[in-house]
C-alpha cells in the first residue's frame, strides 16, 4: 500500500535507473513497480470512481482532518541535528557554517535555505530547514558524525539527561531506541566520564550489530552491552555498581508525531500501531498492551538502590501513557525503609525555556505543531528528607 501510494504520487512513472555510485533498487520492488504500472490504468480508474462516490476533492481527502493537518505540518518539519560534543563543539561547527555562507537566526520562523538557528531547549542542537535535507545528508559534516539528524522528541529527552548526570556515574538505557539515541546519551556521559549500561538481550542480533557498528565508527567507547534483559536485571548485579540514573524510553502510541513513520523506523517503534493512527485515534486494547509494558519497565527502574533519578518519556499525547501512568506506578511502588521514595519532579527546563507546556509543573510536554514533534517527559528523583 506503501508503494502504490508513492506511485500514485509519482504519476505511475517508473523511478530513474541509478546513477554511478548510489544504490541499486531492490529487485523484487523493481519487480513490483512493473506490475503495478501494468494496471495503472485499471488502478486509476477505481481511485477516481471511489472519489466520486465518495464526494472527494482528492485522493488525501480520503484522511481524517487530524491526519491531513499532521501530514501537512510534517512536510514543512524543520530539521534537528545535535553536535557530537566528543569531537568538536557547538561553536566550532557554527563557525564552519558561517564558512559556508549561512547565517544564524535567533527563531526558528525565520529559517531558510540559507540560515540555521539553536535549540532553546537542546543546549547541543542546530536547527535547519527541511529543504536542506539532502544538501545536509550529503554533507561531510553528516557523513563524520559531527553533525548527527535526529527527531527533535529524542534530542530533548537527552537534553534532560545531561545535567542529571553523575561524574564517573553510570546511566542505564532501558526500552526501544536507536543507536543513533544510544551514541548522543554516550556522548552526554563521557562529559561526566561515565558509562552507559544497555541490554542486549531486549533488542535483536541485528539491533545489536547496528549500536556495535555505530559506536565503533563514532568512537565512542563508555558503551557497555549487558548479555541480560532490562527486567531480569538487578542490584546483585556488580555491572550496576555505580548506576545512579536510568533513562526508559518505551514503545509507545506515536501519537505525538506528526509523521510517525519515519520516527517509527528510526527508533524501533511498534508498527502495530499505524492502523489506528491512520484513524485518527489509537485502540484501548492497543492502549492497554503498550501501557502495559511502559509499566513493567518504569516500575523496575524504581527498584536499584543506587539510583536517584529515573527519566521517563514518550511520543505519546495520551494521559494513559504519560503522567497517569507515572503517578500509578509510584503510588504501586515499593521502597525499602531504608531507602528514599521516588517523586515527580520538575520544571526540567529553565523559565525562559518557552517551547514546553509547564502547566503541570511536575512534568514536560511538547506539543505536536508545524515547528516541531512531540513528547512527554516525566524525571522522577529520590525524595529529599526534611531536616
């Protein structure tokens, strides 16, 4: 279905033979353009008596008015790129675009072809237009790493993570993430000189092999892989020793987004949630399942020891997933009497900080617009004894 709508897009016209040097087309896509281009005629013919009968303008018609607003908010999405900080620093690749004949703008509603612009929430971030992708995906700032294109949702939940690191603490990665995520909180860490803990047994051999390469080919060394899964994992465990903050980013709705595709990939999201989201709403059977394990993961981050800070977030605008879900697992949680309890807390980001809603101040959301996707972040901490 994927595919007939892009050629549908595309007029029926077969893609261009590669030029030297990029990728051959996968044979049996090939394969599969040729016979729908056979019966483009038929194909077309019942694309447009389904308009008719339905009283539709256009194909895209056939969306909710929901969807059709995100799809057109995400065809304009700016680009967000953060700086590998290991190797170079924030002014230093502004000064080489500066070289490069573009200039920086104070606000994102100025950006052009030509300008770029930093991230009031993300202190390590640079901010372009969406035209500029493939200029930018081309480019040897790209290409080394230096620069590193990442959905904004996933810049801000590490943004959250920098100042509530330990020095020579370590921060464990817990729930579905890519390896671009698990490079950027790596690079965060080794500010502080500490190491991040993920499990390998809760991603595939090939999600494995993908972290493994990355980390390789960026350098980064302060990653270590643990053979158990995140909630067989526990405080007899000598690797979680100097654990002190866990970052959970589970499965979610994608609700948030307003192209979930592509987020979706990236960051190993659960596919099965594109039927509902194409409707306009997500299922409570589907709702359940999801906040079912968001639980499970929360609920054993709050059960080391040594930890003081647990961050939470998804790309989810559901209640069920975001701050109902934090409030019923503490509430259902169990702390040693020996031990502090976890509680909300916040704001996260400074008072100038306008790009978030704070109107709970215990928790962040970035609301889904034409500027940028969204999220929910929860950071939940030890609480401080009254003296």
């Amino acid at each position: 279905m994927v595919m007939l709508f892009d050629f549908q897009q595309r007029k029926f016209r077969l893609r261009q033979c590669p030029a030297e040097g990029e990728q051959e087309a996968v044979p049996e896509v090939r394969d599969l353009e040729k016979s729908l281009q056979r019966w483009k005629t038929k194909l077309a013919a019942s694309l447009a008596c389904f308009r008719i009968k339905h009283n539709l303008r256009s194909a895209s018609c056939v969306l909710s008015d929901s969807i059709r607003v995100k799809e057109h908010r995400a065809k304009s999405l700016p680009l967000y790129a953060w700086v590998n900080t290991l190797h170079t620093s924030l002014d230093e690749v502004c000064e080489l675009l500066h070289g490069a004949n573009m200039s920086e703008v104070k606000q994102v509603v100025d950006l052009t072809d030509s300008t770029f612009s930093k991230d009031p929430l993300c202190p390590d971030t640079l901010i372009f237009s969406q035209n500029l992708c493939v200029p930018l995906q081309s480019s040897s700032l790209t290409s080394t790493h230096v620069l590193n294109i990442q959905d904004r949702s996933v810049c801000v939940a590490v943004s959250v993570l920098q100042p509530l690191l330990f020095e020579k603490g370590d921060v464990l990665v817990a729930g579905s993430f890519s390896a671009l995520t698990l490079a950027h909180i790596a690079v965060a860490a080794a500010a502080r000189s500490g190491q991040v803990l993920v499990c390998g047994a809760d991603h595939t051999s090939l999600q494995n092999e993908e972290m493994k390469a990355l980390l390789s080919k960026m350098d980064i060394k302060n990653v270590k892989v643990l053979p158990e899964a995140f909630c067989s994992l526990n405080e007899s465990n000598a690797t979680v020793e100097r654990l002190k903050v866990i970052i959970v980013l589970p499965q979610c709705s994608s609700s948030a987004l307003n192209d979930p595709v592509a987020t979706m990939y990236s960051e190993h999201g659960d596919w099965n949630v594109l039927p509902d989201l194409s409707h306009g709403s997500v299922s409570k059977s589907k709702i359940f399942s999801l906040t079912t394990q968001q639980s499970r993961l929360l609920a054993h981050s709050l059960t080391f020891p040594k930890v003081q800070t647990v961050v939470y977030c998804t790309r989810s605008v559901f209640p069920e997933e975001n701050e109902q879900l934090v409030r019923r697992v503490l509430e259902q949680a169990h702390t040693h009497p020996k031990l502090l309890p976890f509680r909300e807390n916040g704001p996260i980001f400074p008072d100038d900080a306008t790009s978030g809603d704070k109107t709970d101040s215990k928790f962040f959301r970035l609301q889904p617009s034409e500027f940028t996707n969204g999220c929910f972040i929860a950071r939940l901490s030890r609480q401080v004894r009254d003296r």
